[in-house]
C-alpha cells in the first residue's frame, strides 16, 4: 500500500478521529436521559472514555457528535419544572438577582448543568415565557 492509500481526503490516517458505536449510542443514551453536555463530558471523562484526541471530554466535542447523529441539543435546556418555579418567583415580586441566588443556592443546575445562576440569565428565561413569540417585548 502506497502512502496515497494510507490517508483520508483530509490527509489524516483513517480511523484515527472516529469513535465506536458504543461510544455515540452511550452518549445518545445519556442525552436522552436528560443529562447536559457538560454533565455527560464530565462522566466520560471520569469513566475514562477515550477520545479522539486528548485524555479529557469537552461540550463542544459531545454537541458535534450529538449533531453528527441528528439529535438535536438545543442552545438552552432548561427543565420545565425549573422555568415554572422562575416565574412563579418572578410572579410573587422576586427580582432576577434574588432569583438567581435563590437557584444557586438551591443548586438547581443551570443550561450548562451547573448549580451557578446569573441575574441576566434568569431574566432571559422570564423574558421568553412571557413573551413567547419575539421574546422581547414591543
């Protein structure tokens, strides 16, 4: 085999950046179970999943796989129950600073499945559900 056959048409070797089935279906798994991108990073690195290229898993790395595979992963997933509970909140005259303390607090995990939460964030999130459509108000 000469050394055209050996790479891709990207000049890499074959097989070297692809990940095994197993792999994509167990993220997909763990997707769907609800967990976030960075959760479901974080779990593969500490079972001691390999990567492509490095020792540690990334969000951006699970996003690509995740599209790759049609899923799709959405910008902001935040649970229902937790956008209730905001605008309940919101509704009894907290404001978005004690809101977001409140959550953190709480460690109620964030898009990002961390337990830190930011005024602006929360009033994004107030934003959205009472204006669904445009998402500000005119």
């Amino acid at each position: 085999m000469d050394q055209k056959e050996k790479v891709t048409k990207k000049g890499r070797k074959p097989g070297i950046y692809e990940l095994e089935q197993e792999i994509r279906d167990r993220i997909a798994g763990m997707h769907s179970e609800g967990m976030s991108l960075l959760e479901i990073a974080e779990k593969l690195t500490e079972d001691g999943v390999p990567t492509a290229r490095s020792a540690k898993w990334h969000e951006a790395t699970i996003k690509v796989i995740l599209n790759q595979m049609g899923l799709e992963t959405g910008r902001y997933k935040v649970p229902q129950d937790t956008k209730d509970k905001i605008l309940d909140l919101h509704k009894q005259g907290h404001s978005t600073y004690r809101i977001a303390l409140l959550l953190t607090e709480e460690g109620v995990p964030n898009s990002r499945g961390k337990p830190k939460w930011y005024p602006r964030t929360v009033g994004r999130i107030i934003n959205r559900l009472l204006n669904p459509i445009g998402g500000k108000k005119k």
